[in-house]
C-alpha cells in the first residue's frame, strides 16, 4: 500500500505548518499505512485520538470524524492551520473530564499523547470506544505501564507491527 493523494497533500501542508521546536515526524510511514489500511478494511468512520499530528491526517483519509486531543497547544493550533473538514482539535490537561464527548462512541481510538500520561488516556478512550491503537508500545517506560492492560480479561491485545517501538492494538472481546 502507498500513501494517497489527498494524505500526501496535507502531509505536505503539516510539515509546511507545524511549529519549528517539532520535527513533525509523528508516526511513520509504517504505521501510518497500517492503520490506514485497518480503517479502510473495518469501515472506520470515527477516530478519536489523543496526540495530534502525522496520524490525525492518517485517520482523516478514511473517517469522516477525528476529535483530537493534545496536551501542546502549538500543536493543536498547527493542525487546526490545516482546516480538516471534519476534524477538531482540542487542548487536553490529560485529568480533567472531557465533557465535549459525553455521549459519543467511536469506531476506534488512538492513543500516541503525552508519554507520561498514555494511561490516563487509554482509561479515557476506553469509556468511548472498544478498540484502541497504543503507539510506542514497547518503549521500556511502557512495559509497567500497560502490563495489567495487556492482562484484562475483557480485551484481546496484540503487538500488530513488530520491531522496535510497536503498536499495539486492544479490542474488547466479543468485537473482533
């Protein structure tokens, strides 16, 4: 699979607007079109994330909806530059209650945040939605992290791309 026309056109325009303490990286090209392809396959039409960036533009090629989060304001007004249709991003303390998504459910939740706080947002995303990508997952400060999520009887994990940082993927049983 290869990146799509519109993907690359605000890609291009990401890297145009995105702040100069950022590299703009975000994710990479790997799971980028793994979840690309995922979103696709599994008729994903709503997305909500926690750390804006390269994978926002990701999800946007196949949802129609992207709420995102990130606790960096720079970043948030970087996206927002882009004009998504579609897509709102928002500044997150990572603790206090998001009311704007009281009643909502999404098709899936990505979790790529504030390092320090993936927890917290994977507890958030959970009360929203039954499958949640976690980014980095096999960074060393994860491990403990996610030890016991990984356990929970009531979801399926699974380290979908291998290699040095992973994503890992959690879907509430019976969903798959």
């Amino acid at each position: 699979m290869r990146l799509d026309s519109i993907s690359k056109k605000y890609l291009a325009k990401w890297k145009e607007v995105i702040h100069p303490r950022s590299s703009g990286w975000g994710i990479g090209i790997e799971p980028f079109l793994y979840l690309q392809q995922y979103g696709k396959d599994n008729n994903i039409k709503s997305v909500l994330e926690f750390g804006t960036g390269r994978s926002t533009i990701c999800f946007k090629s196949f949802a129609d909806t992207v709420i995102t989060f990130d606790a960096l304001e720079w970043i948030v007004d970087s996206m927002n530059k882009l004009n998504l249709p579609g897509v709102t991003a928002s500044v997150w303390d990572n603790k206090s209650p998001i009311k704007s998504l009281n009643g909502h459910r999404f098709d899936m939740a990505f979790i790529d945040g504030t390092q320090e706080k993936r927890d917290v947002q994977f507890d958030v995303a959970k009360q929203y939605t039954d499958v949640i990508f976690v980014h980095d997952i096999k960074l060393p400060h994860y491990h403990k992290m996610f030890a016991t999520r990984k356990k929970d009887e009531k979801y399926h994990y699974e380290n979908v791309i291998p290699g040095r940082l992973g994503l890992g993927l959690f879907i509430k049983k019976g969903m798959q």
